[in-house]
C-alpha cells in the first residue's frame, strides 16, 4: 500500500513543478518583498533571538499537542481495555464520554483565555501542562476512576488548542 501511495504522490509533485502561479499570487508576492524585505530562513530564525523564541515555543506547542493527542485519540481506547480489563466497547464508550465532555469544556476555556491573554501564553502553559497529564497518566498505575480524572483535564487541555 505505501508502494502504490507514492504513485499519486509523484503524479501531484510533477504537476505541481509544472503548475505556473497566478498573477495575483506573484504580484502579492513581490509587493511583499518590496515592502517587508527578503525571509528569513531557519538558519537565520535559530541566530536570531527573537526569532528562536518564537520558533522553540512553536515547536513545544506542535510537540506536546501531537504527542497527547495521538495518545488520546489513538492509544487510549486499547490502553484501558487492556490495563483495566474492560470490554471492548465499554473502554471506547469511556473513551468517547470523557473526551466529548472534557473537549468542550476545553474549547470554551480556550476561546475565553485566548481573548483574555492572546494565544501564545496560554498556548504555551497549556503546552506545559499537557505534557505533564500525558505522562502522569501513561506512566503511573492508576485505578479507573483516579485514570478517568486525570484523563479528562489532558482532554480539555488538547481542545484548548
């Protein structure tokens, strides 16, 4: 299957390189150029200080998000039903319930910070906080109840985002 997925995927890329772009997209383009200057590429993102905040807080923010929320979506289900011995479809019924719940608690809760204080210091102290229920909850040994509460704020925590 991957063999035969890089058939379109190279099909895409040589139209692509082929693919000439609008005359609105190059006039927007080159205006910005004119005005802003040229970009700064990663090499002079990681000399610059301000610069290399922006981009490690970037990266801390895409990291903890990815890793707790392939933890949440995709592992957790099998994790439950495996370390608590449940049934197949009470583990994903849980699964479902917590998430749904603590994902809109998360989203209102984000979208009153993000007004509040601007996305980056929250994005960041959530990113922080994520990080530490992920591995609180992965790591530990925990019973049903004591899991399904630490589950819930890493849940509402990934909606904030």
């Amino acid at each position: 299957m991957y063999v035969f997925s890089l058939i379109p995927a190279l099909l895409i890329l040589a139209l692509r390189l082929r693919l000439e772009e609008s005359p609105r997209f190059v006039g927007v383009r080159s205006q910005l150029r004119r005005e802003v200057g040229p970009g700064i590429g990663l090499r002079g993102a990681l000399r610059t200080p301000a610069y290399r905040r922006l981009l490690l807080s970037g990266v801390l923010i895409f990291v903890s998000l990815t890793y707790s929320y392939y933890a949440l979506a995709f592992y957790i289900a099998p994790y439950l039903i495996e370390h608590y011995h449940l049934v197949a479809t009470r583990g994903v019924i849980l699964v479902v319930a917590l998430l749904d719940s603590s994902s809109l608690i998360g989203g209102l809760v984000g979208g009153v910070a993000g007004d509040a204080f601007g996305r980056r210091k929250p994005a960041m102290a959530v990113s922080l906080l994520i990080s530490i229920f992920t591995f609180t909850w992965w790591e530990g040994t925990w019973s049903r109840l004591a899991f399904c509460l630490l589950m819930m704020p890493t849940g509402c925590l990934v909606s904030v985002l």
